[in-house]
C-alpha cells in the first residue's frame, strides 16, 4: 500500500525500516479504505515517522509504552518549528497529537472512528440560538456554519486573552483591536469574510437583546473589488529590459519592436495593433489614425 503513495523506493524502505513499520502500514490501509484525500495520507506518514523515532528515543518499546508521549511529542514538535504561528500552534498541536492517538486507537483497539467533531462554540452560554438563527433563518448550509464557527471562536479566543468575559463588554474599540492583530495573519478575501461573519454575529446580538447597542453600525467590512489585485503597470526600467531583448536585426523582430512601442507609447489594445496599417500613417503631419475599436 506504501507503493501507491510514494514513488521512491528509498522513501518506501526508510518508513519500512521504523519500528512501527506495521502499524503505519496499517494506518495507511485504513486511511486508504476510509477515502482519505491521497495528499493527507502523504502528509502523515513522515509525522509518525518522527514520532515513532521520538518515542524510542524517550524509551518506549511498544506501543503501549509510547501513547503517553503524545503530548510531549506535540510539544516537541512544535517547538523544533518555530515558523509556526503562534495564534497556530495551538490548533496545530492538537491536530498532530489526534493524528498520532488515531493511529495508536486503530492499532491497539483493532477500530477508530474519523474524528471529525465540531469545535464547541466558545460563546453558546450567552448567545445559544445563533446557530439555529443561521440554518433555519438564513437558510446557510454545514459548511459556510462551520466557517461561522471557525471566525467567531477565533473572536472568543481574543476576547478571552484579554480577559473580557462577556459580550455584554464588547465595544467598538475592543472590536477595532482585534481586526488589528488578526488581519495582518489572513489574506484579503478571508479578512473581509472574517468582518462579515462578526458583523452578522453582531446584529444577532442586538436582536435578541444580548447587547443593548447595535455594534454593527460601527463595524465595517472591508470592500473587494474585482481585479484589484492587478498590477496596474510596470516601470519604465521593465519596458526597457522587454525592449532589449528583440532582435530588430530581422524583419520580425523590427516588426514586434513597433508593436511593443505602440502599446506601451500610445496605450493602445492589442487588437487595435491588430488592425493598424500603413495606410493608418499620416506621413506628413506625424499622426496615426487608430482603428475603430468596436
């Protein structure tokens, strides 16, 4: 089963050479019957690896004797990977120590489940029928939920760091500084989905009385427009470098020179260059009549 994951025979025989050689194989099996995605189950077999090296190192000899070095293995590893997040790594070691007390479960229990529970929402004491509100109301189907979940803990994990304990304190500026510190971490489309979700929470809790100010007026979301990210044009020094490499010693390339020299001198489109003759030439008064563009 190895075979079908990796395609180096080096890499097949230095995992077949660990310790726990069988029960990885094992694990591969299982994950492979269950329909795992191939490039999860590539992703995992190097971390138990590690463990397994890591568990013998700390003295185990079976598999018994490694399950309570999970925890210390998590902790191993993220400290050997300081490029982690820190608001990350917390989640981080939890998916590595489930990954690892996955395989330990299949192997010594001979059955495991695929763990795939949802995280308890951090603010169900104070606002327990958000949820409801997002299927039965706003019709939002499991996953776009699960993205709700997902930002709004993230929202509950700062609050908590700070110390505010309730919803009732939450207020603008308590709000601004968490876009602060959270933005900088999260590309463009997901800071903007991230402020529409708390905005969303927001409105709930003025609805239902949770808060006695509607914080949503006071809280933006940040617009994206389509093609945004395009770069608008390239320097002078760019358009230097394209034009130096054309060879105008043939006749095509004296031809592509004109062209790159009309587009970047006149701003015209390519299929305006397209249809540019001669006879577009006006010789005596050193001007060009540009095509029609329709």
């Amino acid at each position: 089963m190895l075979e079908q994951y990796f395609l180096r025979p080096t890499t097949v025989d230095r995992i077949r050479s660990n310790w726990l050689a069988p029960q990885i194989e094992q694990y591969v099996e299982w994950m492979h019957a269950q329909k795992y995605a191939g490039h999860n189950i590539t992703r995992r077999i190097p971390l138990l690896c590690h463990f397994a090296d890591f568990a013998r190192t700390n003295g185990a000899t079976d598999l018994p004797s490694a399950s309570p070095l999970v925890e210390k293995f998590g902790d191993h590893w993220i400290a050997g990977n300081r490029c982690w997040n820190l608001e990350t790594r917390p989640k981080l070691r939890r998916d590595i120590c489930s990954i690892i007390r996955q395989m330990l479960r299949l192997t010594l229990d001979g059955r495991v489940t695929r763990e795939r529970g949802r995280p308890p929402f951090l603010f169900q004491s104070e606002a327990p029928r958000f949820f409801r509100y997002l299927t039965e109301e706003r019709g939002l189907n499991k996953l776009t939920v699960a993205r709700y979940l997902r930002y709004l803990n993230r929202l509950a994990d700062y609050l908590r760091r700070i110390e505010v304990t309730s919803l009732r304190d939450l207020s603008p500026q308590l709000l601004s500084s968490f876009v602060v510190e959270t933005a900088p971490q999260l590309a463009r489309n997901t800071r903007r989905d991230l402020c529409a979700v708390i905005r969303t929470f927001l409105r709930f809790l003025y609805r239902e009385r949770i808060v006695a100010e509607d914080l949503s007026v006071t809280f933006e979301v940040p617009k994206l427009f389509r093609l945004s990210n395009v770069t608008r044009s390239i320097t002078w020094g760019e358009v230097r470098r394209v034009l130096e490499v054309v060879d105008r010693r043939t006749v095509r390339g004296r031809r592509d020179y004109a062209i790159l020299l009309m587009l970047v001198t006149y701003g015209l489109r390519a299929c305006e260059v397209a249809k540019f003759t001669l006879d577009d030439i006006d010789w005596k008064h050193e001007r060009l009549q540009i095509p029609d563009r329709r």
